[in-house]
C-alpha cells in the first residue's frame, strides 16, 4: 500500500463558489502531511469531506487503495480518520468526560472512560480533569478535549485543524512529540497550520492551495517560512511597521487595584490587577491559557461588572460598574478571543453582526429605534473590502465563513470605529500569515493615530512584533508593564512561572 488515502482530482461547488478546484492529496502512512493556503483557499471544505461532514460534487477518495464513499463522521471513524476541528464541537453544560463520550462507539463505563480520560491527556502532556464543565475551561484547555477525544480513539489517520492556535509553546512541543511518535507507530497526520516555521519542524510533505487549487507539492523542510507564504498567497507578506515605540500621550485605559471573584470553580480569582494604557501605544498581556485572561477581558469589556467603578477608568471617567453598551459609547470596543458564538452569532449575517455590536453607539445604523439594513450593510462591505474577507454571496452568515475570514471580520468591524481604546484577545488565533499581517498593521496604525489598545495574546511572535509595552499575566495577577525593548521571550517565561514569584522575576527581567 503506497498510500492510505488519495482524493483525486476532487471539486466541491457551493452555489456559484468553486471552493475545490481538482484538488489531489496523497498521504502515506506514518506520514505527516501540511495541507497549507491563505484562510478561504479550502483547506478545511476538503478535508470536511475527508472527514465525511460535506460530500464532493466531482472527484473520488480511495482508502487504503479502494475507493470509499465517505457519507458521515461516523463513517470515517470507523474507517479510522479522526479530526480536530479549528471550531471546537463541545457542549458546554457537560463535563469533559461526558463530552468525549459522545464520541465513542458502542457501550463504555464512565468511570473507566475518565481514568483513560485522565491517563492518556497526562501522557501525551495534556492535563485534563475529566470531571470539569466545559463551561468554565478557558480556549486552551477546551483545545486540549479535542486533541485527547481524537487520540482517545487511536485513529490511523489524524486531521489537525490549526491545533497549536491556542496551545502554549511548551503544550505545542508536547504535542509534536505525541504527532511524530503516532507517526513513528504508522499513523499519517493531515496537518493545517498557518505557523509555517512549525510545519517546517514537523512535517515531511505539503500541499499548498491557492483559490481553491493546489499550486505546489514541497519538502517543507528544503523551504523557508517566507517562500512558503509566497506559495500561499502569491506574493511577498506585507512586513509590519511598528514606527516609533515613544509614547506620551495621556491615560486612556486604567486599571486601579482590579479586583474579581472567580465565578466558578474552574475560573481563575483577579487579584489587584493595576495597569494604565496611554494614548498611542500598544500594551500586550502574555500569559499561558487559563491564568485569567478570560476574566480579565470579560471585566474591561463590562460583560461582568466590577465592586468598586474607580477599578476601571476609561477618559478620566470612572466605569466599573457600566456594562458593554455604555463602555462602547465612551468609545471603547472590545474583540473576545472566541469569534464564532462570542464575537459573532453564527447564524446571523454579517450586516446584522455589525448591528450587534454598534447599535447604540452608532447613529448611521440604528434611528429612533429603527436598524438601517442599508447603513449596515455599507459597514459590512467596507470591513470586507478593506480586510479581505473572502465570501462566498455578497451578505453571508458568519458561520458560512472560514475561521480566518470570520476572525478578520470581527476585528475589522471593531477596528472601523476609530475606537479610542480596543481592548483585543488574541487578535490572530487561526489566521494566515498575510491576514496577520494585516490586522496586527492595523492594530499598529490605530494606536499611532492616538487610540489606546489592550492585546491579550499568547503569541509571544505577535507581542513582541507590535507591543511597546508587555506585562504578564499568571494565576489572576498582572506583572509590571516592561517596555519591549528590555525583554525577551525567556524573560517572558520567567514572569509566567507564577504569581508568587513576580518580585523576584522582575529584578530578572530588568537585568
């Protein structure tokens, strides 16, 4: 057998949208395969038909040499494909046991299926407690249910969709361990990653998609990260300008000795959490997944409120304890880390997702109580066209969209405002290198032309890139904000080994 899967020569047509276009993939094996492109190339529509969730319109798959129809999920895990999904598929009102049951064929002790639960995700470098309510687990360790609910069902073919986008750097190291060694033991990896130097690292083979056709078949490990974005885009990636790092302009955001109970018993406590953000500069807040950053946002967006209303100050005026619509009306707007259900309502259109957010700030869009469809599909169009929102009709629903393009367009609806603070949680989660490129320029720009903006990021590549000043967030308590210039990325690690060592680290991270 010299491959275990082949699709050969598929199409796939979505109205007027060829997102396929004679598309071929062969995968060995024990091999570990990067399927690469621009975010809308149609990565994730092909290997949703790999996986059984759409059918072809034109073209075959074959299967350990013989060609298979595959008519559901179902169906291809019995054949023996797993898949990640960049959109998580978890219930949040169930526990992380009862999600991954779910999953498994056949009949099963609960009991038995969490200690396998909780063996397993330790093995691999995982951790899991497999009786926690998704609910309250942050993005990172949602992820993580993922990775283990597919291992859990030792597939011999394993499709990642953008695993490490909310991994830590040491989660990711794990999990290349775990990929090369279920290489080692014959299983084949479809990997999708828009970290090419990862891909680099780790896989043996990619295909690259532009527009909905392969352009190119390379050893990622005879590239460099720029030729492979070339290949993805068909160009040079637009190198990001920070321009001048000397801030002096006035408080815009300030946080006084913040304070929030956890709100459940896998939430993280905010203790004393003082930062001020100035007019023209970019501030980044590291940290690793599930040390409070979800609550953090969730305080200085008004999504939760606050004890005391001087805990947040935005323009001089104490906001504690206004909500979202009130902070967004002193001109402040907020971008959450999850876009699909968070950021945007999923069956909603683009124009009334604009609606949503700018409905009581925005007087173009919404009149003695009445919406202007046409004002808010005039926003829309304009995010599209100045974001590069690949669609596939003129006003689509947001969960139509791949998460990259969706991820554009949330930003870039917030970003449209002039806001004069943004408060943004992982601005570039999932999305290619040029739309990165994109949004992190703009994120710059509007800093430069005077706003405030907050990033919240595990991309210690991304902080560093626009970041005038980083602090460090770890178990609910915020560093001292250093300006980037006087830290490193090891440095950075010292400051995330845990709050009760942030005096000690500090003095480290000066030297």
């Amino acid at each position: 057998m010299d491959y275990l899967l082949e699709a050969l020569h598929v199409t796939k047509v979505f109205g007027t949208l060829k997102a396929n276009d004679d598309v071929t993939l062969k995968v060995k094996p024990g091999e570990i395969h990067a399927f690469l492109g621009e975010n809308g190339a149609g990565k994730s529509t092909l290997v949703k038909m790999i996986y059984g969730a759409l059918q072809p319109t034109s073209g075959e798959f074959r299967w350990m040499g013989k060609t298979v129809t595959i008519p559901s999920p179902a169906a291809a895990r019995r054949l023996g494909i797993g898949m990640v999904f960049q959109h998580f598929s978890l219930f949040e009102a169930l526990t992380v046991a009862e999600n991954i049951a779910l999953a498994m064929p056949g009949a099963f002790d609960m009991k038995k299926l969490s200690e396998r639960i909780a063996r397993v995700s330790r093995d691999y470098g995982l951790p899991l407690e497999p009786t926690a309510v998704v609910a309250d687990l942050s993005v990172g360790e949602r992820q993580r249910i993922e990775i283990v609910r597919c291992l859990l069902q030792e597939p011999k073919l394993l499709i990642m969709d953008e695993p490490t986008a909310v991994l830590t750097p040491q989660e990711a190291d794990q999990l290349f361990v775990t990929l090369a060694r279920l290489a080692s033991e014959g299983c084949a990896v479809i990997y999708i990653s828009h970290r090419l130097e990862e891909v680099k690292r780790l896989c043996h083979n990619a295909t690259i998609l532009r527009h909905g056709k392969v352009v190119a078949n390379v050893d990622p490990t005879q590239e460099t990260a720029a030729s492979l974005a070339r290949l993805m885009v068909g160009g040079d990636i637009h190198v990001v300008r920070a321009a001048s790092r000397d801030v002096q302009g006035a408080t815009r955001l300030k946080l006084d000795h913040l304070k929030l109970p956890a709100d459940g018993p896998f939430a993280v406590e905010l203790k004393n959490v003082s930062l001020d953000v100035k007019a023209g500069e970019v501030v980044a807040i590291a940290g690793v997944a599930g040390n409070g950053q979800s609550e953090l946002f969730d305080a200085v967006s008004g999504e939760r409120s606050l004890s005391s209303a001087s805990m947040l100050v935005l323009d001089g005026k104490p906001m504690g304890h206004d909500g979202v619509n009130t902070r967004r009306n002193a001109g402040a707007a907020f971008v959450p880390e999850e876009r699909l259900g968070h950021g945007a309502v999923p069956g909603f259109t683009l124009s009334q997702n604009v609606v949503l957010t700018r409905h009581s700030s925005d007087q173009a869009l919404v009149k003695s109580g009445m919406v202007s469809s046409g004002g808010a599909e005039g926003v829309s169009q304009r995010v599209i066209k100045d974001f590069d929102v690949r669609k596939g009709k003129p006003d689509p629903e947001a969960r139509s969209l791949s998460g990259g393009n969706l991820q554009k367009f949330v930003v870039g609806r917030e970003l449209d405002r002039r806001p004069g603070v943004l408060v943004i949680n992982q601005p570039t989660w999932g999305v290619d290198a040029g739309a990165s490129a994109t949004i992190r320029q703009a994120i710059v720009d509007l800093a430069r032309q005077g706003s405030a903006v907050l990033v919240i990021s595990q991309d210690l590549d991304e902080i560093f890139e626009i970041a005038d000043r980083i602090a460090v967030i770890s178990r609910g308590e915020l560093s001292e904000a250093y300006p980037a210039s006087e830290l490193t990325s090891e440095k950075i690690g010292l400051l995330m080994a845990g709050a009760h060592e942030l005096k000690e680290t500090a003095h480290a991270a000066r030297a």
